[in-house]
C-alpha cells in the first residue's frame, strides 16, 4: 500500500530524502538568513496578532503562504543546495507582505501601538489562552475582537494582586530571582500528607 502525500507530510515533498545535516557554515549562511524572516514575521505579529493575518486574506493567498511555509520547513530538513533555503527565505519574506498589503487593502487594520497580542500555550490541559493588553480602559473600549479579551495594564495588575492575595508565589519568586521569567504556574491542591 502506498502512503498517501498530504501537505503536512514534509519527508514527501523532497521524496523521501534523508536528513540533511548541514556543516556549520552552511548552518551559519542559513541562520544568517532566517533571522530578518524571523524579526519580520515576528514585527508583523506583535501589529496584527499571532496567527491573524493569515484569517484577513483571501483562500488562494492563505494558501499560498502555507505552501510557503511548509516547503521552507522541508527544505531546512532536506535541501543540500543553501541557495535554494536562502531562496525559499525569500519567497516566505515576500509572503508576509503580501498578506499585510491585502489585509490592509481588505480595510483591516493592525492593533493600535499600544496594544498587545498575547499568546500562552496549552498547559496542564487549561487549553490556549489569548487575550490583548492594552495601556488604558480607553483603549480597551476601541478594540474590539470577537472571543479575544482585552485587559488593561491596570486591570492586568488587580489580578496579579488577587492572585498573589491568594498564593502568594508570583511576587515571592520574583523577589529571590529578580531577572526570572514565569513560563508556567501549577496550583496544586495536594493535601500535606502528615
């Protein structure tokens, strides 16, 4: 039985080629180039939110900028040739503007400057969580996203504040380590078994 090629199969679009391992300075010419990919798509992000560019556009543009994508992928996997990655960088760095220039012809409009798409990843089954920070209440009453909640940063505070009232943990572990950076909180409702 031959295995059906899908889209999300990488190994079929280079036929089944083995891994390619790059010797570092082809690593280092291809790191090279993904960084102004990786700043742009991540500037265009932080404006429109994660994700969101890509709902604003037509199909046939969605399209092809996952086809971008994955044959990028694929070829950071597969392809021996730099120039052809370097290539692919391109094509994908060209993607992003297209999507910005049609979402904006579209009459969409990224978030105001002051304002920020945040993102956090499933965890302990709490499922994505998004939300939009924004400076003031004034701005929170302009933006307006369909299942998206926007807080302000005084809003933002009164729950740090709550739930450090009510745990204590968030405030005491930037105290003993001032430069850390929270990625996780677990709640655990174990019971002390002495």
């Amino acid at each position: 039985m031959v295995k059906r090629k899908s889209r999300d199969d990488i190994e079929y679009l280079y036929e089944g080629q083995k891994y390619i391992s790059h010797n570092s300075f082809n690593t280092d010419l291809i790191n090279g180039a993904l960084k102004p990919l990786d700043k742009y798509a991540s500037d265009l992000e932080r404006e429109w939110g994660v994700g969101k560019l890509q709902t604003l556009v037509s199909p046939e543009t969605a399209s092809k900028f996952e086809a971008a994508k994955i044959k990028l992928d694929a070829a950071l996997l597969y392809e021996e040739d730099v120039n052809v990655i370097i290539n692919k960088i391109s094509v994908l760095m060209r993607g992003w503007t297209a999507l910005e220039k049609e979402a904006r012809s579209n009459g969409y409009k990224p978030l105001p400057p002051d304002a920020w798409y945040c993102s956090v990843a499933d965890e302990d089954g709490m499922g994505e969580y998004i939300c939009i920070v924004v400076k003031d209440s004034c701005d929170a009453s302009i933006i307006k996203k369909e299942g998206v909640q926007v807080y302000s940063l005084e809003e933002v505070a009164r729950i740090i504040r709550l739930f450090n009232k009510r745990v204590d943990a968030a405030d005491n572990i930037k105290k003993i380590f001032p430069d850390s950076t929270i990625t996780k909180i677990k709640l655990l409702d174990d019971e002390i078994p002495f």
